[in-house]
C-alpha cells in the first residue's frame, strides 16, 4: 500500500505561508501521514487479519521522512516499510515520477495482489497517482472504498456513492483507493509502537528502482501558487443577547431578499 | 478528422441528455478560443444528445454507441474517450469533475501519456498556445496554476465554474460515428449492485437554500432543529464531514471537497469552522450566513452575514422570526 506524509491538512490558516512557489506551515507544525492514507492502512490491517498470509508493505516516496511519522503504519501493524527516497523525489504538483517511482518499486517487490491508497493527497489533492499505477501495470482499479474484501482471485470493494454505495468486483492483481468512510484507523497498541522501532525501513533510489529522473517527462510545470481572493464583506449582526441576534439575522435576511 | 488545434469535451449523459457539466465543460473550451470544439458522447445510444451539444456550441459530436456502455461503467468510458481522443486528434482535451469524471478523467490522462489539471477552477491559454490550468490545491488554501505540456494536454473542470451557453437550435456541426471496439473483456470492475436512497424530498446539488451543520451542534438532535428551518424555507439539510463521520447524520449529507459541491442561493452554516476543505464545497453559493460561537472561526471570512453566538440560543429565536416573516408575506397579495 502506499502513503504520503504532508503538512497537517487541520493546520490553520494562519499557519499556512506561500514562499516561492510551495506551501509552508509555521515550523512548528509536524507532518503528518495524509489522513486517507492512514485509512488505507486500516483497510491492509483488516484485510491481513481476514486473510492468512496476508503480508503489508507500505510504500512512500519523497525527498526526506521523519521515520517517527512515517512508521507509524508499522506501529499500527503492517509488515515492512520502503521509503522511495531520492533527492529527486520532490514533492511537487505533477505526479508522473511519482507514479513511475511506485510503479518500478511494486514492479521489484513482484509478488503484489493488491494496491491500497488514500483517495487523494491533502496537499495537492490530485487524486490520481493510483489511477496512473493502475493504468501503468494495466490492472483494475476501484476508488474511494468504504469497505474492501479480497477472496483468493477477488476483490470486493464497497465504493461511497453520493447519494449511497455501489459494489464492485475485480479480479487480482488490482488497485482500491480508500475514503474515510472505512471508519478511523487503528491507534498503534505498544507492542506495535515496540515493534516498529525494530524495523528498519528499505531504503530505495531511483538508482535502484532503475529510473533516470530527468527522463521521466512532467505533465506539468508550475507557474504559480498564491493564496486563493476572498470576495467577500461580512456583515456581523448583533443584539442585545444571542437570541435577539438570532431574530435580527432573520430581518436581515428578509430585507436582502434571501429568505 | 483529426485535427491539431481543437479541443475534445469528454462528455457524459444523464437521463439521454449531455449532463449540465458537459455543457458547461463546452462552453468553457469555446472560451479558450482557438480551434474547433467536439464532444464526446458514449452511451447506449446517443440519440438526440448530439443535437443539444451542437446546440450548446459543439462544432462536432464523436458518438460511440455500444450497450456495455449502459451503465457508464468507468473501463467501458475509458476506452471510449481514448478512442474519441483517436479520432479527434486534440490539442487539448477537457472533462469535469463528476462522480464519473473523477474516475475517468485521470485514467484517460495516463493513457494518453499524461496527467490531468484536475478539479479546474481556471482556464486559459499562453502565449504559445499552451493551456494554463488554475486549481486549488492544499484542500483550498493555495491556487496552483500549471501550464499542461502534455500532448494533448488534460484538465477537468469543477463543476459550477463557468455557465452553459444558451442552446441555440440554429447552429450545426457533425455527428461521427466512432468505434470504439468495447467488449465485456473492456469492463474489469463490474458494478454487482447499486444502492442509492431514494432522494427522500430535496436533493442538496438542486436546493436553493441549505442549513448545514456541524461539530458544534454536539449531537443528531440539533440537526433536527436545521430540518425544521430547511423546511420552513424550502431547502435542504446539508452537514460538515466533521458530523457525517460522527454519525449524527448519513455521509450523503457531507458539503466539501470530498462530498457534495453545492451553489445554493443562501447557505447556513451552523457549528461549522469552515475549513478550507469544506469551503470547497460551498464557496460558489451566493450568500453564506455563518452561525458560530467562536469569532475567530474562519467562516466568517466566507460569509456575508454571521453571527457569533451559541447555535442553540440564536437558532430558536432566528427560526421563530422567520417563521412569523415568511408567514406575514403569504398574507400579502402578489
Ligand atoms: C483531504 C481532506 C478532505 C476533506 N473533505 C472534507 C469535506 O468534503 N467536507 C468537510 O466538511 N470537511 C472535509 N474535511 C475535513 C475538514 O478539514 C474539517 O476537519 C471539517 O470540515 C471540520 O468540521 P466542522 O467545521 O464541523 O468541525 P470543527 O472544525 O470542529 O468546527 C466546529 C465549530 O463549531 C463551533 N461551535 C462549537 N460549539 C458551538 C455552539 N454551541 N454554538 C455555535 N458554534 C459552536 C466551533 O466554534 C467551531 O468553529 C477534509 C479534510 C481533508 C484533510
């Protein structure tokens, strides 16, 4: 499975600094494990104690890791973590060395039944590194599960609908992106905090993934990142206590022909 | 015919008629000016469609008929845009950001060798022709813009961004028929079943008005209260994910990001911090009105009128205002 560490997407506003062409948070803000991605774990973990045999690896890709963040999906119970590291590897807006770097390391592990991934990234929220994985090895793919079952050759994936769900099916090997209506995922118990201390994670460049960086060719390049215009004046209503706020907001709804 | 400088819409249908964010996604590739603009259309049959694309500014229709595209599963749609893509021979080819856009649209990009500008909320094109695509990203907090250097380039739009122009019968354009060679062998997810709760009353994507709620409603009760004023007033309940993941209410109330986009006349947050990734969901509405105990909340930089208090003191005597207004008001003659 793979998983992403961003800024905390719950950072407030204020935290938030646009500095030449990337977003920073104040430096006090940790990163954090994007949230989807946490519930990708969760879905793995399940799947691991319904299934024997079951072995998770999680996958992440960026330029430099806090290992205490980013093992927090073995403290929670997966098997093995690779970092795809590489001073390539920048965290930028156009995913395809991204997905070349996941696709040649699911390529190298081999034996992979199944992908599991966030929905989408809370930082550049594009939603599609699993559609490119899934296009690249030419395998099925289902998005935004709230519940994911595999039986020997199947997946059975439950996917969040709008105004229900949807059951699909697909044979193995196969892709599933996971939304938060799985449910919370896991906090690590201390045997799994003790446990993950003792793993070290797999340390994978481009070198051994076999890509050439500059080869891979961008979608993209960015031209600009500027904190989005707020158009709008508030008018703030008050009264002699809540409630009668409460009956003027109502005047001056009706008077502004809202209501 | 292939042609280098036009633009290809991957269209979709709803209920036989190009869905409102085709129509939108045409308009907004007549607006970019430049080439010619043609429009995918895959469905079991496409019928009369075409027409209302032409109508609405297409200057040409790629049809692709075919019964496993009944139900637009996602791999059956794939193939079909790929092949429209083939035939059209675009520079530049844009979808929208739909239930089935966001499945499709970033496969489609892959495909073609690329990725997508996905969720665009901007359009535009250099100087060298090159399509400039504007989106926010960090759930909000930041516009990105991109200049696409894909062949074709791929963005989506969000829906609601741009209007639809005016169908206008009179113009014409051409309806060709593209094979897309789909088989059962294209479809490798299968749909087994489809649970959708029959839309009980309003749904939220058509209220004019909204009353959404939040963590600091503190339980499902209060959202009892928010039924009663939508009511009162014609609308829909709506919710921050924030409520849907406690529970309190069915996650097809969520407004945001990753939930439902909504452009109501009149939107009441109650308890809701405004998040950015809410926001997303409902910046579009014309007013927002922000009900929140906290005065630093940040939906109060949306909003056009708040107040700060304790929801469950100014909400009574709000709903019992109104109530007394909007009774008043159907007295009145006209
Ligand atoms: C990738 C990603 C996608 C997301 N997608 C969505 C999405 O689609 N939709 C969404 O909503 N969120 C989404 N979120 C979550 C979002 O970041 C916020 O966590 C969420 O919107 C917060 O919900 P809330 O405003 O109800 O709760 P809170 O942020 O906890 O706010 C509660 C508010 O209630 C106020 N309050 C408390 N008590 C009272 C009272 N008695 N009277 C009046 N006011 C009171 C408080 O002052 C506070 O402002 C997403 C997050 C991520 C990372």
């Amino acid at each position: 499975m793979t998983a992403k560490q961003v800024l905390d997407p719950e950072t407030p506003l204020s935290a938030f600094r646009i500095e030449d062409d990337r977003v920073a948070a104040a430096s006090n803000m940790a990163p954090v494990i994007n949230g989807f991605d946490e519930q990708a774990v969760e879905a793995a973990l399940r799947i691991k104690e319904a299934v024997d045999g079951t072995h998770v690896t999680v996958l992440s890709y960026g330029t430099d890791f806090a290992l205490d963040v980013i093992k927090k999906p073995l403290a929670m119970g997966a098997d093995d973590l690779v970092l795809l590291q590489d001073p390539a590897f920048e965290n930028v807006i156009d995913p395809m060395l991204t997905v070349a770097a996941l696709v040649a390391a699911i390529r190298k592990l081999g034996d992979v039944d199944l992908v599991l991934a966030g929905r989408q990234a809370s930082d550049w929220d594009n939603a599609q590194v699993p559609a490119g994985i899934a296009e690249a090895l030419g395998w099925p793919i289902a998005t935004i599960a709230k519940h994911v079952e595999v039986d020997g050759t199947t997946v059975r994936v439950q996917r969040v609908l709008p105004d229900g769900h949807e059951l699909v099916e697909a044979a193995l090997p196969a892709v599933v992106t996971v939304s938060n209506e799985l449910g919370a995922p896991r906090y690590p118990n201390m045997r799994g905090i003790m446990g993950a201390r003792r793993i070290q994670p797999a340390v994978w460049s481009a070198a051994d993934l076999g890509i050439e960086p500059t080869e891979v060719a961008p979608a993209f390049e960015l031209v600009s990142l500027a904190a989005p215009e707020r158009r709008v004046e508030t008018e703030m209503i008050t009264g002699d206590d809540d409630a009668d706020a409460g009956r003027k907001l109502a005047l001056r709804l009706r008077e502004e022909h809202l209501v | 015919m292939p042609d280098p400088t036009s633009i290809l819409v991957i269209g979709e249908l709803v209920d036989g008629a190009p869905a409102p964010a085709t129509l939108e996604a045409i308009a907004a590739a007549r607006a970019l000016g430049g080439g010619p603009v043609g429009v995918m259309l895959a469905g079991e049959s496409v019928g009369n469609a075409a027409q209302t694309a032409i109508a609405s500014g297409a200057d040409a229709v790629y049809a692709i008929e075919s019964a496993l595209l009944a139900d637009a599963a996602p791999d059956a749609v794939v193939a079909a845009a790929a092949a429209a893509v083939a035939a059209a021979g675009p520079r530049i080819v844009l979808g929208a950001k739909t239930l089935l856009g966001r499945d499709v649209m970033p496969r489609l990009a892959f495909r073609l060798g690329t990725a997508l500008a996905s969720d665009c909320t901007a359009l535009a094109l250099d100087g060298d022709g090159r399509l400039l695509a504007t989106r926010p990203t960090y759930g909000g907090n930041a516009d990105a813009t991109v200049r696409c250097l894909g062949t074709p380039a791929v963005a989506s739009l969000r829906p609601g961004t741009v209007d639809a122009l005016e169908a206008d019968a009179t113009r014409t354009g051409e309806v060709v028929a593209v094979d897309a060679a789909i088989d059962e062998a294209t479809v490798r997810t299968r749909s087994i079943e489809r649970v959708e709760q029959a839309a009980s009353g309003l749904r939220l994507e058509d209220a004019r008005v909204i009353v959404s709620g939040g963590r600091g409603l503190g339980g499902p009760e209060p959202f009892e209260q928010l039924a009663e004023l939508a009511t009162l007033l014609g609308g829909a309940v709506g919710a921050s994910r924030a409520a849907c993941d406690a529970g309190w209410v069915p996650t097809s109330y969520q407004v945001g990001l990753t939930g439902k986009t909504v452009t109501p006349e009149l939107y009441i947050a109650v308890g809701i911090s405004g998040a950015s990734q809410h926001m997303a969901g409902c910046a579009n509405a014309k007013a927002i009105v922000a009900i929140n105990k906290d005065a630093g909340a940040n939906i109060f930089k949306d909003a056009r009128f708040g107040v700060i208090g304790d929801w469950a003191k100014v909400l009574p005597a709000f709903t019992e205002q109104l109530h007394e207004l909007l009774s008043g008001s159907t007295r009145q003659p006209g």
